[in-house]
C-alpha cells in the first residue's frame, strides 16, 4: 500500500510565512523613505513651504498630547487650545521680558504646562464624558479674555500681543532661519513621538487604556484611576505646551485672537481623522487640519468653511476610524488574501 510523500502537500517549517516576511520587508523601507523625505524638505522647498512643513510637525505634537487624553483614556477636551496658548505666551514672556534664549524656554513651557495640566485635571477628571467636554471649553472660551486682562497686559502686551525674532541658524552654518527652525521642530518632533510611544506601551500606557475600557475593573485591579487621569492629561498638556511654544517661535508672534476656541476644534478634527488610539495618526490629521482649509479657501472664497465642512464629513463617512484605522484594515485584508492564496488545495 503506497503512502503519499509528505513534502508535495505540507509546506517547509523553514520557510516564513507571507505575511511576516511581507511585514519585514516594507516597514523598514517605508520608514526609510519618509525619514529621507522629512531630511530633504528644507532643501528642496521654498522658505513657505518649509514655515508650512514647520507648523505641520508642531500640530502634530499637538494633536499627538490630546489624543493621548481622548485616544487613549476616553476623555473629551474641548480645551487644549488654551493649553497651546500657555505654552506660547511662557515663551513669548521669557523671552521678550527674561532675555532667556529660545530653547531655554522650551524646558520651562513643559513644566509650566505640566503642573497646570495635572493640578486641573485632577478635580476637573472626575467629570465624565460631555460635563468634562464643557469644563475644559469652558477654559478655551476664558483664555483669550484673560490674556487681554488689564491685570496682564504688561506682560502679555494685551490686544497687540508680543512680537519676537525668529532664531537664525548657530555655528556660521548656511541655513536660512525657517530652515534651521524645520529641522529643530524635526528632531523634536520625533524624539516626542518617540518618548510617547515607549510611555504608551509601558506601565502607565496600559493602565491608561485600562481606565478608556472599564474604570471600574482598573480600579478593584488596583489602578489609581484620579491619579492616572490627572498624570495622562498633564502629559497631554505638556506635549501641548511644547507644540505651543514651538508655534510662538515659528510664527515669531503671539497674540490672544490667535488662540481662539477654534483651536482647540481643530485639534480634535486632526486626532479623529488621523485617528484615534494611534500614534501616527497625529502626522496625518496634523497635514489635514494645516492644508485642508487652503484647498479650501482656494476652491471657495465666499464659504471655504462649508467647503471644509464637506471635507470632514467626507473623511468621517469613508474613514469612521480615522486614517490609520483605514489604513490598517487594508493592509489586514491584503495580508488575508495573500495567505488564502498560499493555501495549499485539497487535489495538490
């Protein structure tokens, strides 16, 4: 009685399967690419281009802080853009009346914006859902008021707001300064994302997400619940106020009427479309929130914002889970398809 050879059906152990040599084999490359690209902006753009790219990677940190709050621990704020005004005008005060430099004022922002961040959230995090939502817009709607506080004008210069100097390239080096300030943002950006996505995935990043899925199980599993809320929307604030004083430096101005609620509505357009619960998300709801309104304004002068109104409900109808939530199921039903068609059939 003759026996089938076992090797014409059965595949070889050695050999990997598709899907994970397929994800080490693009990743990598991927990566790669976008690090050259992100190089070569500075060089191969206009100075306008490269202030646009700028303020790209400084929303994207912005939209990276509240995302960590609403993206990972389930809370709704509508307040961050005030958080990104104190951010900037710690900036704008330091260096207009402390003669401190430009990047001395970065490490005073983010314990500036941490310690406020995590003193409110600590009371303000025991609300829930649409009440915390209304407590941190309500914080949006008084931080334009109050930087043109009579009280605070001295400092903030009131309604005309703080003119700065944009910092030019150090060393003698052939930069221009929107140059030199894209590749700062640059490396700041990236050693930020990278400090959240190590932060995300340890300790605290877990219990947050615990928190986000079933407060009540984090707690009886021994979670601080008060304590990991007020800690996560401090971080957030921090991540914030860095990209705000990053913006003050950028835009080499600072003024209450630039940190109006539509700020903080913006941020939150940019976490929900590229994403929420991601990380890389916050790059592409960064560019949306930067480019679309100018694709906008340049289709309809007389109503751009219905124009991008049509924009996001668009991008809400064919993306409910955000540009990397699209973005992952299609490389799952690739990678699905990919692994049917190396089945082996019943006759070989």
């Amino acid at each position: 009685m003759s026996t089938l050879p076992v090797s014409s059906s059965q595949p070889s152990r050695s050999a990997a399967p598709p899907a994970v040599a397929e994800g080490w084999s693009w990743r990598p490359v991927a990566v790669g690419a976008l690090v050259l690209a992100a190089l070569a902006v500075p060089f191969v753009l206009s100075d306008y281009r490269i202030f646009l790219a700028t303020m790209t990677l400084i929303s994207a940190i912005a939209v990276l802080g509240l995302n960590m709050l609403v993206g990972y621990n389930g809370q709704l704020s509508l307040g961050h853009g005030a958080l990104y005004a104190l951010g900037a005008y710690v900036t704008a005060v330091l260096m207009e009346h402390g003669g401190f430099a430009w990047w001395a004022t970065l490490p005073v922002s983010a314990v500036v914006c941490f310690a406020f961040g995590f003193l409110f959230g600590w009371p303000a995090l025991r609300l829930k859902g649409h009440y915390l939502a209304l407590a941190t817009f309500a914080l949006a709607l008084a931080t334009p008021q109050l930087l043109k506080h009579k009280a605070l004008e001295p400092w903030t210069g009131g309604v005309q707001g703080i003119t700065l100097l944009k910092p030019e390239a150090p060393f003698g080096l052939g930069l221009s300064a929107d140059q030199w300030l894209y590749l700062v943002v640059l490396t700041m950006a990236a050693l930020l994302f990278l400090c959240a996505r190590n932060m995300l995935r340890g300790r605290l990043g877990r219990a947050t997400i615990a928190i986000r899925e079933q407060p009540i199980a984090a707690s009886a599993m021994g979670i601080n619940v008060p304590y990991i809320k007020a800690m996560t929307f401090g971080i957030s604030a921090l991540y914030t106020g860095v990209a705000g004083s990053l913006g003050a430096i950028a835009t080499a101005f600072v003024a209450p009427d630039s940190f109006g609620m539509f700020v903080s509505i913006f941020f939150l357009v940019g976490a929900v479309v590229g994403g929420l619960g991601t990380i890389s998300g916050a790059l592409v709801g960064a560019a949306f929130i930067q480019f679309i309104p100018n694709v906008a304004d340049q289709i309809s002068k007389s109503a751009p914002s219905a124009i991008f109104a049509a924009f996001l409900i668009l991008c809400m109808f064919l993306m409910p889970q955000g540009f990397v939530g699209l973005l992952r199921a299609g490389l799952r039903r690739l990678r699905t398809r990919g692994q049917r068609g190396q089945r082996p059939r019943r006759g070989d």
